[in-house]
C-alpha cells in the first residue's frame, strides 16, 4: 500500500479535518461523500505467475472528512476476479488474501451467495485512514490477465455504516507500450497496435471496383450493357408486383422513399415504363445454369428503356434482389437523402445480375441477457441484417444475468429476473453484473449514479470509437424486458425482411436468472400455498454440489430431477409457441436450448450431492453424465412437442453427456475452435455424422472478441482477436487454413487430431452464424461498433459460393485470398462504408423515430515517418485520413507524403463522409 505525497495546501484541510472529527463519537458518523472520493484502476505487471496479474486501485479523497477505519464497504464487479475469492487451499488465493492483510483490507464477494462477478473491499484492523486531500493505492492480485480498459473493475458503489450505498466514478489507466501491462505471458507474442504495425499490414492500394464487386454480398454474377445507364425518376418511377408480393412492395415502396423524393405507387394506373419497377416470381430460376431452381435466388434487370424488373425463385429472392437495388443506388443519393436537399432521381448502370446464396442458413445471435437493447435498436440491427442478405436472428434472451421476455403466468421472471442492482441476498432484483444494473435511472439501490452518459463519462460526449470510460461508471442496461406484445412486433418486424427470429433459452446450465427469479416465487407463495411455491422450482435447497463456472456463477444450473424444472420449461416454451402462433407471419423454426458451459472441474460436481436426485427413482444413482443426458432427452421432448425444432451448443454433442444416447432431431451449433484447445475439429466430426451444423467460430464469427490488441479498443479477448479481415477469411470447409496463429500470436502447429469434412460433411454443414455475446455491448453504438462492419464479412462468407482458391502466392506476392480481401477492402472504402454513414431503416409502418446512420468502427489509419516523411494509408481504401503537427489543434487532410522534420508530435485519424472520425493515435518519429 502506497502512500502519495499531497501539497501543503491540501494538507492543511486534512489537518483541520482532523481537528474536526477527533471526537470518536464522530468517527463512525462522517465520511467523505461518495462523489468527493475518486478512483483509479491501473494494470501494474503481468509476470507475477500463471493466470494472474497485478493491478492497483488509488483511493483519493477530496472531501473535507476522513475515509474512516471501518463502517465503509466499497462494491464493484470485475470480470476479472480478485484472486483473494480463490479457495482457501489454493496458493495465489492464500497470497492474494495475505496481500490485502497486509494492506489492511479485506477482499471478497459482495453477494450473499458469493455467487459471480460482484465483490466488496472493506477496511480491518490496523487500517489507516485516508485523511482530506491524500491517495492511497490498494495493490490487488487479479485472476487471469487484462489486455484492455474494459477488462477493469466497474460500477463502484461505497456504502457507509451498512447504509444504502453512493456511486463512485472510476478512471482506468494502461499504457500500451509498457508490456508489463500488455503481455498475458512470456509466451504471448501478440504485438499491440500501433500507426507502423498497422501500416504494413494495410497493403491494399485504390483500385476500380467491379459493379459484381459493388454489392455486399458480391454478386454471383454481373454483366453491364454497354456502358449504358438508367435514370430512374423519382415523380415517375413505380411499382409492379402481384398480390403475392404485396409486402415486398410495400418494403422497397418506402426504402425508395426514404432515400429520394417520390412516391413510388405500387400497380399505377398508367405507369411509365422506363420507371417501373416489376416484381415477380419464376419457381423455375436457376441462376446458375446447373439445372436445379436455386430457392433465394434472383436475376435483376435493369434496363435504360424498360425499367427494372426483379424476378425471384420465390418471395426471398425478391426480397434480396431488392437489397441488391438498394446497394446500386449511388453514395450521393444516400448522403442526399438525410439532408433538405433530397435528390429527385438515382442513376443507375445498365445491367443484369443473377445470384443465390451459398448456404441456407445465414445467422446471427445477439445476446440481450447480459445488456439489454430496446425493441427498437433491436427493429435497426433486423433492418440492417436484411440489407446484408442475412435470414436468421437468434436472441438470446434468457442467461445467468437476466430473463428479458414477459412470460404469461411466469411474471415473477421479469419482475425479479430482469433486473440488477444492489441486493445482496436477492430478495428484489439480481446483484448487479459487469457494473451495470439500471444504467442511470434509480430503483437499483444504488444512489447517486451519472445522470446521464455525458456525466458518466467524465463530462465528455462519448464517440463510441472504442473504449470510453463511462462503460465503468454505469453504462449498460441490466433492467428491460420484451413485453409479449413487443416481441409479437420483433417476429412481424423480421418476418416482413424474410428473417427467422430464433430464441435462446439456455439450460440447464446459465440458468441463474431464471432460478433466482423462481426462488422469488417460492418465497412469495410458501407461507400460503406450498405446492404453488413449489411449482416451478428449479433447485434442491439441500443441494450441496460445488463448481465454479466460467462466469464464476455456482448456482446457475437447474436441478434436472425435479418435476417444477420441467414444468418449468414447458410453461415457457408453450406460452413462447403462442406467441409465434399470434403472427402467422412468423415461421416457427428452431429453438435454441443451449447446453454449453457446464463447468468440468472433476467428474461429478454438478448434482451429485443433491438429496433431490437421490431420491427420484429415474434419476438416483446416475452420474454427472448421465444427468445430463436424462435432462435433455425431456427437454428435447419438450421443444419438440410445442412445433420447434431444437438447436443446441455443440457442447451438448462434444463432451456434457455420455455420448452414448440418441437426442433426436437436434441442430447444433458450434463454437468453440480456439487453437490449441484440442475442439476445432469437432464441427467436422459430428456434420460427417450426418448432423446439420452450423458453423459460429469463436475465432472468426464473434463479433464481441476485440477488433485488435490495444487497450483502447472494446471487447473480449479469450479467443483471440477478431476483425473484419478474419471474417472475410473465414473457410467453413477448410477453418485449418485459418489457423496460422493462436491468440497468444505463435504459429498452430498441425493437430493430426483433426478431422476434415468428408463431401456428405459439406452438404451438412447448413450455414454460418456471427455471435455477438452482450458483456460489453453496454449502448447501441458500442452493438453497433463491435457487429459493422464485421458482419460484412460474415455475410460474405455465408452467401457467396465461389471461395477464392488455396494457392500460394504468386508474383504479386499474394494469394488469391489476399487479393480478394484487397477486393473486398475496396468495396468497403469506396462503397459499403460510405452507404452505412446515412442509411435508414425501412419503416414500413412507422415504427421508429427518424434516424439514419450505424456507427461501424472506424479503422485508426497506418503511418509511418520515413526520411523526414509522413506516409498514411488505410485499412479500407477510399476512406479518407487526417493528420496533425500541433497535438490536434488542426487537422490536414493526407494527399502524398508529408514533410514532418520540424513537427514535434505527430497524430493521425480516418475521417469518413459525414466528417465522423477514428481514434487518434500519435506517430513516432
């Protein structure tokens, strides 16, 4: 424990201070108030052992009363534990709690049920106060390591005499050329990024784009006529189509509309025919010549002299041949059409397209358990799934953190379940998870919270183009829940863009919402109704199994012999089938059960100290194993009888059960191909085994794990680092092509383990996923700054059925691969990007308030100085870059090299269209 040095003049308040409370009488009543106290979080050094590092947090008191000895309890979560939780026979754990000993401090969870990610520090004997005007730095020993700010502990609340607690507000501080701080290991080789790494690595130079290259997904095949072009006029042009295709229509009626001046009526009376624009069907479509109706697929026409007709196999392609007019529509339409100059008119090239996707299956998952998103920024993030051609949406709406959908004669899963705040037993609510519980809105227990982000954040308008310290200091909602009517809208909202809307329901493991939120229930009826209170219980109170899961949860997984779990799961999923039953629109496919991430300490810790289990004759004596083979047999059974088909996590199939029992039907996706974990073969495994997989791994599809290694940038890291490039890479039927380095950045070695797909493997692997797990995703733009534009490159990968080659390098020095990606950077710079600054979402029926725009990540440029000159180029060519010679004061825009010899500092940004921009980052000399 530090001691820091203050100045005289604040030294003279602490003695007054002192003078003031001497009386002890008055020890135990005054302290600083909660916003008079400031923190400071700082990552110290990495190589003090295995799996753990050293931080420090500085306590400053800038009040006028004494940080007292005892009666104050300082709250905050990390996902990064103290090690001081460890138990008692564990070494780092013994040395971490004789560190705070030392310090005169004592570190432990919060929570009653010491259960996850919320911990208290707390003064003990021998404590010595900290006076008016003084710091102190506390050095803790964390568990595993910290590569970024939003790794750091978060929502820090203090409590005083074990009254309601205040907020505090937290600073981080990483420096990221100190590799104390940035080095997991001596093993990891990973470089941080900086304006020269990211020079070499931006080899793609400006080139001509291609109009089959235009289009994200690119076009399976493009052919202009001529050179010749098509003005379509926004006071003439209309709309044909059948009965059948109404809502089609009515889709690309009002995506024209918003983006130039005109009313495109559907089946005019007298059109023009150059202006209109004909939707049909042809069952028969076969785009690509073999012979077979391609089902999604479209031919789209655009002719000077005869409009522009969209046929598809069937209403989807339609759908997608008019996400492919969207695209075509130049970049000044776009740029027009927020503005009060609206064009009147789009000229567009004369041309006709065929395509059809590669895969049937085209998703993406968005957790709202851990952050929830409003009904409306999850309507933005459909609308832009379908602009990307992408047809299925899993919500993961039910884990450890929270239960976000209304649930007839359940209501106690909202009323309890969808919330977070300070509650230590969790009698109302759930303790607050990852610092965040009812963001800046009161209810949660904990007062003087930010009143809003710009206060969060230290009085600064966050950019949302990377770290931002408010993602400490309450950012995030851990309240919110979909009522059954707004998620009837969701289903309407994605049936209309040709979506499948697909829920999580996640057991028997990441279920700790659900079970806390049914404990609520029990001791609601108990006293009047036992077999009401017992209905729906999901634990045996007497149950003494121990585990620990990744989450650091050791009551998140249901009992599987009790008769309430299944009762339980089949109230939820009977009242979710009426739910889909209410919009005939809505097509009840798959429903996830989950699966994953039961902990695998030892061989039976579980249940297998449960009297419970014991004591139901179909569940006594089974092992862990055979447990869980028993619980997802019935919950199979349960999905399948209310009309869903079940989708499960991989896990299900790799290693929870005894592998020795047939499940049905079951569709899993897979995850988990972390090189050197010894899974990344198992995806190939069970689709050779005749299962339809779908593919969503982690090292190349989630979209939470970080763009790059710096401090600054925003997501996970346990899997690597994932960018748009890694997604774009992506080879589903080859993913050992994608693994030239783990996430450490040392080469993976060839595993004669793994298992490549066989020709019937391929024909089962029925699509890809990108993933985007919450824990971060604290607002809409961080969403939006993690998913764009990553998700491009999944889309890609998952429509386009011509992979480029594996071939070596040739005299260019780049593989097809990379020459594809060069493309592909293009098409973003030049086009995708520019389109995204001003895009609005097709409000049908006028469900939103007007906006336009997604807040992708702007890439941060590459730099260099080289001979006394500044050279700058780009991840995404076309985008335009800025520098600076005065620490920011003015910003220049980069045409050629730059005479930098007398400058003392030298920063660098990206600048998009609309003028928003990339971090800085300062260039060394």
């Amino acid at each position: 424990m530090n001691q820091i040095k203050l100045p005289l003049k604040v030294l003279a308040v602490a003695l007054m201070s002192q003078l003031v409370i001497s009386n002890p009488a008055y020890s135990e009543t005054f302290h600083p108030k909660a916003n008079e106290l400031e923190l400071l979080w700082k990552v110290v050094d990495h190589d003090i052992g295995e799996n753990i590092f050293l931080g420090s947090l500085t306590i400053t008191n800038n009040g006028t009363e004494t940080l007292s000895d005892k009666d104050w309890s300082l709250y905050f979560s990390s996902v990064r534990p103290p090690a001081s939780v460890l138990p008692s026979d564990n070494i780092d754990g013994i040395n971490a709690r004789k560190q705070m000993l030392d310090q005169n401090v004592l570190l432990r969870n919060a929570d009653d049920a010491a259960s996850g990610d919320y911990f208290v520090l707390e003064p003990v004997a021998g404590f010595k106060p900290i006076l008016p005007g003084e710091s102190r730095e506390i050095m803790i020993t964390a568990q595993y390591w910290q590569m970024l700010k939003n790794d750091s502990p978060s929502g820090f609340h203090i409590a005083y005499n074990g009254k309601a607690p205040h907020a505090i507000s937290v600073d981080v501080m990483m420096d990221p050329s100190d590799p104390k701080q940035t080095r997991q290991s001596i093993n990891d080789n990973m470089p941080v990024q900086t304006a020269q790494l990211r020079f070499t690595e931006n080899n793609a130079e400006k080139s001509q784009v291609s109009v089959q290259h235009q289009v994200v997904p690119q076009l399976l095949a493009a052919e202009l006529k001529d050179g010749a072009f098509l003005t379509l006029l926004g006071w003439t042009a209309s709309i044909k189509a059948p009965e059948s295709l109404h809502n089609e229509a009515l889709y690309l009626q009002s995506s024209l509309k918003d983006l130039m001046k005109g009313d495109f009526p559907i089946n005019a009376t007298e059109p023009n025919g150059a202006g209109v624009i004909n939707l049909t069907i042809n069952p028969l479509l076969d785009t690509d010549a073999d012979g077979v109706a391609d089902k999604e697929g479209y031919r789209l026409d655009i002719d000077p002299f005869n409009g522009i007709t969209i046929e598809g196999k069937d209403a989807s392609g339609v759908f997608y041949g008019i996400q492919t007019l969207r695209q075509l529509i130049p970049n000044d339409v776009y740029q027009s059409s927020v503005s009060a100059n609206k064009m009147q008119h789009a000229v567009l090239p004369a041309m006709t397209a065929l395509d059809a996707p590669r895969f049937e299956y085209r998703g993406m998952m968005l957790d709202v358990a851990r952050n929830f998103q409003s009904k409306e920024t999850i309507f933005k993030l459909i609308d832009l799934l379908a602009y990307y051609k992408i047809n299925k949406f899993e919500m993961n709406v039910a884990n450890d953190e929270g239960w976000r959908l209304e649930i007839p004669g359940l209501p106690e899963l909202t009323e309890f379940g969808a919330k977070r705040g300070y509650d230590l037993s969790e009698t109302k609510m759930l303790h607050t998870f990852m610092g965040s519980s009812n963001e800046f809105n009161t209810g949660d227990g904990i007062e003087g919270k930010p009143k809003n982000i710009i206060e969060a954040n230290n009085g600064v308008k966050p950019d949302f183009q990377g770290f931002e310290i408010a993602q400490q200091n309450f950012l995030g909602k851990g309240w919110g829940y979909y009522t059954t009517e707004d998620f009837k809208d969701i289903l309407k909202y994605a049936a209309d863009r040709h979506i499948d809307v697909i829920l999580e329901y996640d057991f028997p493991a990441h279920a700790r919402a659900a079970i806390k939120a049914m404990e609520y229930r029990y001791n609601k009826y108990k006293e009047t109704d036992l077999v009401e209170a017992n209905r729906y219980r999901l634990i045996d109170p007497l149950d003494k199994s121990e585990y620990y899961t990744p989450q650091f949860y050791t009551d998140n997984i249901v009992n599987p012999s009790l008769d309430g779990t299944y009762a339980f799961l089949e109230k939820v999923i009977s009242e979710t089938k009426a739910m889909y039953d209410a919009v005939p629109s809505a097509e009840i496919t798959r429903l996830h059960g989950g699966g994953d991430e039961l902990p695998h300490l030892g061989p039976n810790e579980w249940w297998a100290k449960s009297p419970a289990i014991q004591q139901n004759p179909e569940t006594a004596g089974k092992t862990d194993a055979e447990l869980f083979d028993y619980f997802f047999m019935r919950w199979v059974s349960i999905i399948n009888q209310n009309g869903f088909k079940m989708a499960s996590w991989g896990d299900v199939l790799t290693h929870n059960g005894t592998g020795n029992v047939d499940y049905g039907e079951l569709y899993p996706i897979f995850w988990n191909n972390v090189w050197g974990w010894g899974n990344e073969h198992q995806a190939y495994v069970f689709a050779n085994k005749g299962y339809d997989v779908v593919l969503s791994h982690a090292t190349n599809l989630y979209f939470d794990l970080a763009y790059n290694k710096h401090p600054d940038e925003v997501g996970y890291h346990w899997a690597g680092y994932t960018d748009t490039k890694k997604a774009f890479e992506y080879r589903p039927f080859n993913i050992y092509a994608n693994g030239k380095i783990d996430k450490l950045g040392n080469p993976v070695e060839w595993n004669p383990n793994w298992v490549s797909l066989t020709e019937e493997g391929k024909r089962n692997v029925v699509g890809l996923q990108g993933q985007l797990f919450s824990e971060n995703s604290k607002s809409p733009e961080i969403m939006e700054y993690l998913v764009f534009p990553k998700l491009l490159g999944v889309a890609e990968r998952a429509w386009v059925t011509n992979m480029p080659a594996e071939l070596p390098i040739d005299q260019s020095g780049k593989t097809p691969m990379d020459q594809a990606w060069d493309t592909f950077s293009n098409t973003l710079g030049q086009f995708a990007l520019s389109k995204l600054e001003y895009i609005q979402p097709v409000d049908i029926y006028e469900q939103l308030p007007p906006q336009h725009g997604v807040n992708y990540r702007i890439p941060l440029p590459g730099a260099v100085v080289d001979a006394g000159k500044l050279k700058i180029n780009t991840r995404f060519p076309g985008l335009r870059n800025q520098y600076s010679l005065d620490g920011g004061s003015t910003w220049l825009p980069y045409y050629a090299p730059v005479d930098v010899n007398h400058a003392e500092t030298i920063k660098t940004r990206s600048v998009t269209v609309s003028g928003r921009n990339s971090r800085t980052e300062a260039v060394q000399q």
